[in-house]
C-alpha cells in the first residue's frame, strides 16, 4: 500500500512549483544562506571534490604560497640570500626556488637565508610547509579511506506492465567488485497538490516495493512498485501524473565488507526521467564457462513493450 507519510525533511508549502530536491549525483539541489563555516567545513569539501580538483587545488596553493613568501623574501632584500648569482636566471626566479626549497625542507644547500629577517621568514615557511604537507596527506588518506558506495542507476524510472497491471520500475547496479551485504531499498514519491489560495502542497509517499531487501548484490537489482488500487498512480493517466510534477527519491543502503560499515546513495527521479511502456533488458547470463557475467554499460537497455 503507498501510504501517505509525514514531510521527511524538505517541506510541504511553497508559493511556487519547486525544482527536484536531489539532483542525479545524490547532492541536494538546495541553496543554503547564512549559517556558519569552518575549518570542518572545508575539510568535508576536500573530502568530496574529484580527485582532479583535490590535485589542482593542492598545487595552486603549493604554487600560491611559495609566490606569497617569495614576495617577503623579495621586500627584505633577495642579497639576503646567499648563492644567488647575478648571471643566473632572474632574482625572482632564484628567490622563488629558494622558497620552494624551504617549504618543503628539502635543502639543496645552494640557497641559504643570511641575517635574522630573512631566517626568521624561512624559519616559519618550513613550519607552515610541514603543516601543510601534513594536512594534505590527511586529506589524502580521508578521501581513501572513506567508505563510499559506486551505485550506478539506470537513466530512466520506467512505466511498464506487470503481472496483470502496471508497475515503476527503477535499476541498478553495483560498479565496484566489493561486497554489498544486506542491502535495503526505500522509495518515496513526492507529488505537488495546488491548493486553492494558490499555496503548492507537496504530498508525500512511501512507495512499497516487491522487493525491498537482498541479502547479496552481485548483479543487477530492478525495484518495482505495484501500481495497485493503493497506489497513489491508482487511475491516474500519464498527463495527470506529468501534471502532479511527481519526484522519485530512491534511497539504498547496504554493508560494505571491506570496510566493514554502512554506506548509503540516493538519487532521485522527475518527470523529464520517464519512460512509458518500456521494459528493462536482461543484462547478465552465463558464458560459456557456465559462469554469470553482464557488462554493468548495459544498465540502461531498455525495450518498448510493442517490441516484445
């Protein structure tokens, strides 16, 4: 039965039609004014960039320092560096590799601070060098170490028969070759209610699936909601559902062996995701060797029901 639940924590008045509440990637497609930030805070964004932002914002505060403290060396005076050579490359460039040397106390002993300023500067530089290297191996080892899922869903939510009526079904897959231990499936659906003072009611409701729980995801795993009598879709047609501006929350959780913990993903639906009468393709069936194996790129295969 697709009970009608209390609002879980994305409200339930707006004046206008809102936008999806989670976008494809998980994160909340909400802006957040105010509040407060921290050194947390910028640990948890570090945390969850790519790979490729971790790196480049590493490196450009590598290169931002070492030009900060290149600038310090330069207002005290760059005499004040021995084994600067007046036919060498420019005093800046010498300088700057001499701050780089210092920031991360590696010394090649052709560049030394001479006088209590200029030592005073580089004595701080390698301590804010080491600090740093310090914090960006944490990060690095946070960001190994956190235990996350790689759930892969199909692009669609699709409307198809079943048994002897309809069915929403959703797919997904597990992209890593890590265990996922007692996996659970919720989905809620949200759909818009226009009140008469023009006020927007999102109504809420918890969608109960043929199958909400698998002890093992090896393969594939389709949810499929009835669309029953006690479904909130029950003798709705497909202009009355697109009009109620219906949101499918999916919500996965599962034990992740090799870390040993829980881990969650969530990813949500809208109307633009909608298939009608398509069904979702076999994907995984034994080779040769009587072994199981599917091409988890084929997710999305879908088929029209005419062409069954």
């Amino acid at each position: 039965m697709g009970n009608e639940i209390q609002d879980p924590g994305t409200g339930t008045e707006f004046k206008r039609p809102t936008k999806r509440v989670i976008n494809r990637d998980g994160s909340y497609n909400v802006i957040k004014k105010g509040g407060k930030r921290g050194f947390r805070d910028i640990f948890k964004f570090m945390i969850e960039i790519s790979w490729f932002q971790f790196f480049g914002l590493l490196f450009a505060g590598y290169i931002g320092m070492n030009l900060v403290f290149t600038l310090l060396y330069f207002m005290i005076g760059c005499e004040n560096i021995m084994g600067i050579r007046p036919d060498g490359p420019p005093a800046f460039v010498q300088t700057f590799f001499f701050s780089i040397q210092t920031f991360t106390t590696v010394g090649y002993g052709t560049l030394a601070p001479r006088g209590i300023p200029t030592q005073t500067v580089a004595t701080v530089e390698a301590f804010i060098g080491f600090l740093s290297f310090s914090l960006a191996t944490g990060l690095a080892y946070g960001r190994f170490s956190r235990p996350n899922s790689k759930i892969m869903f199909s692009d669609h939510v699709l409307f198809s028969n079943y048994l002897d009526g309809k069915s929403i079904k959703i797919k997904l897959a597990n992209e890593r070759d890590n265990v996922l231990l007692e996996v659970t499936a919720k989905m809620i659906l949200t759909m818009d209610k226009a009140l008469p003072n023009g006020v927007i009611e999102k109504r809420y409701f918890q969608l109960p699936l043929e199958i909400d729980r698998i002890e093992l995801l090896p393969f594939t795993w389709t949810l499929v909601h009835k669309i029953d009598e006690e479904s909130p879709f029950w003798g709705k047609d497909k202009a009355e559902i697109c009009k109620a501006n219906p949101e499918f929350l999916v919500l996965i959780k599962g034990f992740d062996e090799t870390f040993s913990q829980h881990v969650h993903t969530k990813r949500s639906f809208i109307t633009s995701d909608m298939k009608w009468n398509h069904q979702f393709t076999k994907i995984f069936a034994p080779n040769d060797d009587g072994v199981i194996e599917f091409d988890i790129n084929d997710l999305n295969n879908i088929k029209a029901e005419d062409e069954q």
